[in-house]
C-alpha cells in the first residue's frame, strides 16, 4: 500500500466514525479478508456485501451510487483503495442521493485536511533538515577555524555528515600529490559502515580520486555504473574537492538508506557545499604551510648568518634545535609542541647579532666587559624576535636559555620550575653542543666527558628532569649532523684553496 492509499484509507475511516456519530448504519469492507463486514454482522449483512460488490463492479467505483438492498431501503458505497468500501444504509425518509453528495463531499473534505496536513508534515521535515544542514555547515566552518590535527578536522568532516544525510558511509580523500598539503596527502578518512573490505575500498577510492577531473565526470554513479558502486550496490555521489583550479581529493557518499534510496538533489547542494568549504580549507592550509615555510627559511639564513660570524660555531642553532626537539620529544611532548621547541632552539642566539665579532672570535679570556656584552645576547634576541608573531612562543626560550636551576643564571636568575620548561631544554642543550664542539678557546670533549659533566651537573645548572630525558635521545642522528657540517666545511676550505 502507498502512501495515498494510506491516506485514503484514513478517510474512509474517518467518514466511518462520522456516521457513526450522525446515527447512520454504515460497515466499512474488505474485499481481500472476503468481504467481512466490519464491525460486526448486520442485519442486511447480504445485503450490505452485495452492494458492495456491485460498486466494485461499475467502470467509475470511486462514484457513489445508491444500490436498492429492500423495500424504502438503499445502500450507498464510498469505495477506496485496495478493495475497502464503505456501506451506509439510507432508510426510509433519507434521500439516497443527497447522501451521495453528502458522503462524497465528506469525504473530499477530509481527504484535503488529510492532504494538507502530509504537505505541512513533509515541509516541516524539510524545513527541519535544512535547519540541521544550515547548522552543520556552520559548525563545519566552527571546526575547521581551530588548531585541530587537519586530519582529526577531516574525521569531524566526515562524521557530521554522516550524521546529517541518510547515507550508510561518508568519506574524504586526498590524492598522493605534491599539491596537497603533507598532513593530507593520501589521506582516506571513512565515517560509517561500508559494505566493502577497507583495503578493497581504499584502493577503489584512491583510483576513483586519482581519475576524477573538475569538469566532465559525473556528480552521481548509479550503481554498477563503476567499480566502487557496483561492489557498494547502490548509487555513489561524490563531489570534487579542488585547489588552484586542480582536483586534489573528493568527498564521496553511499549507500543510502530510508524510504527513498535514490540520492536527492537537496544531498547533492549539502554534499557540494562541504566540498567547497574543505577545499577553501585545504588552500588556507597550505597558505599557511608556504608562510610557514618561508618564515623558518628566513630564520634559518638568520641564524646561518650569526653562525657564520665565529667559525667555530657554525652549525650551532641548527644542532641545539635538533636537540632540544630529541629532548621535547623524550619528555612525551606530542610532535606540534616538539616542533615549536626546535624553533626556539633555533632562534636561541639570535641575539648574538648585536655581539661584535671581535669578541665571538676571541681566542682568549674574556675581560668582564666583553663577557657582560655576551651575557646581553638573550635580551637583545628577544627584542628583535617579539614583534614576531609566529615565534611568540618562542620568546621565553631565547631569553631564558642561560638560566640555571639553582638561580645563578642570567638575564634574571630565575630559579627552579620558574625558569620556562623550554628554556631549561634549551640550555641543557645549548651547553651539550658547546662541549662536544670544537671552540676557539678549547678543542670538543670527549662523548663520555660531556655525559659526565651533564650528569654532575644535574640540579645545580640543570633541570634533573631535563638531565634524564636527555639521558633516553638517542644521539646518532646528532653525530651525523655533526659530521656532515664537518664534511661540509672542510670541501668549502679545499674550494676555497
């Protein structure tokens, strides 16, 4: 039965009880249960089934037409779908014709307000949805603002959508393309129950992304149509996401579920809409990434230059950046916050630029105004830095790198956990690698020297907790470091020769 068979059903039940309430004999019948009459077996039972068999039986049944079942009796039949009549007995003193019209009239009356309120239910249902997608996308846009993992702002993506729209799955896919951004590339994010095995699915997906054009290809598969719909069973949309006028990845959806399971043109407009905000997304990404990258290049060749002013530094920053990060990381720090770590350790001695090379260089001692002018480079590196904000967080680092853990550091002889965790790092490993290293005052230490002097040092000029995540880095990957910048200076010199 349909849905406007349901409905006309309602009528005849409603015009039921309407006689009813009027005083009116009337039965409601079912021809596929053999014409019982309900409620009950009247007394003109025969009578009442004949009737209406014969409306049943005429070319136009929906008509009523009085039919003679007695002497000043006549049976009036409303026929409705799927073999139901209603039957009201028009006695003596009831014109059967009048109750035709009344009957009919009746029940067109009802059939409008059952009509009107299924038209006013489905709009409210619509209106309803279109709020829930009109909220989604704003919370997609929330979302997308924050610092999240790009690739968790994809699974929140994909499960909002999920849940909006009727589909059994819903995923996002990047191509493996230099174009997109390294936290997405490759990326296959799926929210939902997809009825195929995930290798099999990804593999179908990636083709599918690695295929797809802007232009030419077709927004919905119906199913069998190509390899992911046939092996879904049903219709698969899936919009382009693009960047710089190129397809880098697509957001699909399938298996829809529900009373319709053809893919409505309002999904297409929701799914399109996401489509276009996560590949606006994905520009702001990886703008932001070529700011980024431009901006470490620039504090690389800034620090390159204040290493180039002693040669026996060179290489320095680059060294404690790795170190500091082998130390974040050690202490459990995830790898965004290790990552910043590194940057101050690259920017440490930043500073160093307003110290004249003359005393950079200086074979020997220090007079105590040569070394009160080093002991300056920490404030001067955090007043060239501060007006950066891409390293702000960088700036307790370079100016509290010197400090020590029992208060007889500088600038400000900090002492303890009020020194900045990243500045005890730092300085643990800005004094490793001045050990380790060749100085114009004193040939590098020995590895098990430098360990020794660490460890001595441990809750005097050091953290403890800093000296025994240092003590789990492994140290390899600095000595080739070190070796390659070795190598490198020496083919510099025989160039230069």
């Amino acid at each position: 039965m349909n849905k406007h068979q349901e409905e006309h059903t309602g009528v005849l039940e409603s015009v039921l009880r309407r006689c009813d309430a009027l005083g009116l004999d009337s039965w409601l019948l079912d021809q596929t249960a053999g014409f019982i009459v309900q409620p009950g077996a009247p007394a003109h039972g025969c009578e009442v089934v004949r009737a209406a068999r014969a409306a049943l039986a005429r070319p136009a049944p929906h008509e009523p037409v009085p039919v003679l079942i007695g002497p000043e009796e006549w049976a009036v039949p409303l026929v409705g779908p799927c073999g139901r009549v209603l039957v009201v007995r028009c006695g003596a003193g009831l014109s059967p014709a009048r109750l035709c019209v009344f009957l009919r009239e009746m029940a067109d009356d009802l059939d409008r307000q059952i009509r009107d309120a299924g038209l006013l239910h489905d709009f409210s249902g619509k209106l309803m949805q279109s709020y829930e997608e009109t909220y989604t996308l704003f919370r997609i846009m929330r979302f997308m603002a924050s610092s999240a993992e790009p690739l968790q702002q994809m699974r929140m993506v994909c499960g909002n959508v999920h849940q909006i729209l009727p589909f059994g799955w819903v995923c996002v896919v990047f191509r493996d393309d230099p174009r997109v951004v390294d936290d997405l590339r490759g990326a296959v994010v799926v929210c939902g129950e997809c009825p195929i095995a995930k290798a099999d699915r990804e593999k179908m997906i990636a083709q599918m992304a690695a295929t797809a054009s802007e232009d030419g290809w077709t927004k919905v598969h119906p199913p069998g149509s190509c390899q992911l719909a046939k092996a879904c069973g049903s219709e698969i949309v899936c919009d382009p996401i693009t960047y710089d006028g190129a397809v880098i990845g697509m957001l699909l959806a399938g298996n829809k579920g529900g009373a319709d399971p053809e893919v409505a043109s309002p999904e297409m407009q929701f799914i399109d809409a996401v489509a276009d905000f996560l590949g606006t997304f994905h520009e702001n990404l990886a703008r932001f990434s070529e700011q980024r990258a431009m901006s470490i290049g620039t504090l690389q060749a800034l620090t390159a230059a204040i290493d180039a002013k002693d040669a026996y530094t060179r290489g320095h920053s680059q060294r404690v950046a790795f170190l500091s990060q082998s130390i974040a990381s050690a202490m459990g720090m995830g790898p965004d916050h290790a990552e910043r770590v590194r940057i101050a350790g690259l920017v440490h001695d930043v500073g160093k630029i307003g110290v004249p090379e003359a005393i950079l260089c200086k074979a020997g001692k220090l007079t105590d105004e040569e070394f009160a002018m080093i002991r300056r480079h920490p404030e001067i590196g955090h007043g060239i830095l501060k007006g950066i904000v891409l390293l702000e967080d960088t700036l307790p680092g370079v100016l509290h790198h010197h400090e020590r853990w029992d208060g007889r550091g500088y600038p400000h002889g900090l002492k303890g956990e009020e020194i900045p965790l990243v500045a005890r790092m730092i300085g643990l490993a800005d004094t490793f690698d001045a050990m380790s290293s060749s100085r114009s005052y004193r040939p590098a230490m020995p590895r098990e020297k430098v360990l020794a002097e660490i460890e001595r040092c441990s809750g005097t000029q050091f953290d403890p907790t800093i000296v025994a995540a240092f003590g789990r880095v492994d140290l390899s990957q600095y000595d080739a470091i070190l070796q390659q910048q070795h190598d490198a200076e020496m083919a510099g010199h025989r160039r230069a020769a």
